[in-house]
C-alpha cells in the first residue's frame, strides 16, 4: 500500500487539506497527518480543526512514498520553518522520492532546495520563489519527482494526479469518474 504523508500546521488551507486526504484514502492511499508538535489538533486558517494521526518527529521516512503540503499562509510559512519537514523534504528529494505542494506551499519545498524549475503555486507567490520555470496555465506540473499545484480549486485535480502517480492510470479514471472530476486533466 502506498503511504503519503500530509503534515499540517496552524493556518493551513482545509480544502487543500481535506481533498488531498481524503481523495487518496478513496484511492486506498494510507494518509498519514502529521502535526509539527505534540498538539494533535490543528487549526486550519478558516478555524476547522482536524485531529492529526501522529506527531512529524515520529515520521520514518523510509515507510513513506510521498510527502505532500497543503498551503494557507499561515501554515506554508511554519512548514517553511519547522526543522523536522525541512529536513524530511531534503532526505525525500535525495532518495528520490515523490513530494508535492499547493498553493503557497511550494515555498516550503524552494527553502529546503527540493523545488525544480518548473512548477506552479497560489498566484504572487511566484515572486518569493522566482519567475523562472513558473507556470499558471496548469492545474498541476510535474517536474521529476516534485509535484505542485495552484490552490484550493485545484485540490481534487492535484490528488488526482498524485494517484496517477502512485497508484496508475486505473485507480486514476476509476476514483476520477467516482468524484465526477471531469474537470481534471
């Protein structure tokens, strides 16, 4: 079984958050929620708290396949800062491993050095990041092995993708048709 890690941290975007989770779980993808200290209940910008599983200092991430940050403000700038994620996004980049990131939150991967050139985020974040290799034409662009997307309307297509990845093209179309997601790419 494949298994994603989503840590969360006060301020994170819930739509982002809870369409990741929960499109990967209908995908049988083991989600792991992960809180950044030893308060499992965290706040989401828009005040909807969600019970994380285990807190990311636990994290063995040779049991993981992906990591994958939702945005909020609030949320990307602590994923930015927590020593745990920065170094679990560096250890994935080095292995290899799949990472991805919506919204602000491919500013966390640019500051551990595990963003690629092309990518995409939440518009005006690009000018934190840098201009080269941004795009906002897709919902998603994959670059190797870092995935990113725009923001909280493009969080199903985003999961979306990350099944594709993980999983194939037939648990893709059967968990896309099952959302009614025709919208995705």
């Amino acid at each position: 079984m494949s298994r994603v890690l989503v840590p969360l941290a006060n301020g994170f975007e819930e739509i982002e958050a809870i369409n990741i989770i929960d499109v990967l779980r209908r995908a049988e993808i083991e989600v792991l929620i992960a809180s950044l200290d030893e308060k499992m209940a965290v706040k989401g910008a828009h005040k909807i708290t969600i019970l994380c599983d285990m807190q990311i200092t636990d994290v063995n991430i040779d049991t993981l396949d992906m990591i994958v940050l939702p945005g909020g403000w609030g949320g990307t700038l602590a994923l930015c800062d927590d020593a745990n994620v920065q170094h679990i996004l560096k250890e994935m980049d080095k292995k290899g491993k799949n990472i991805g990131a919506i919204c602000a939150a491919p500013l966390a991967l640019h500051k551990a050095g595990v963003l690629k050139h092309n990518y995409t985020c939440y518009p005006s974040i690009e000018e934190q990041i840098g201009k080269d290799g941004f795009s906002d034409e897709n919902m998603v662009v994959e670059d190797g092995n870092v995935m990113t997307s725009r923001g909280p309307a493009t969080a199903i297509c985003f999961a979306l993708q990350i099944i594709k990845k993980l999983k194939g093209d037939e648990k893709y179309f059967s968990v896309k048709s099952a959302l009614l997601a025709d919208f995705c790419e």
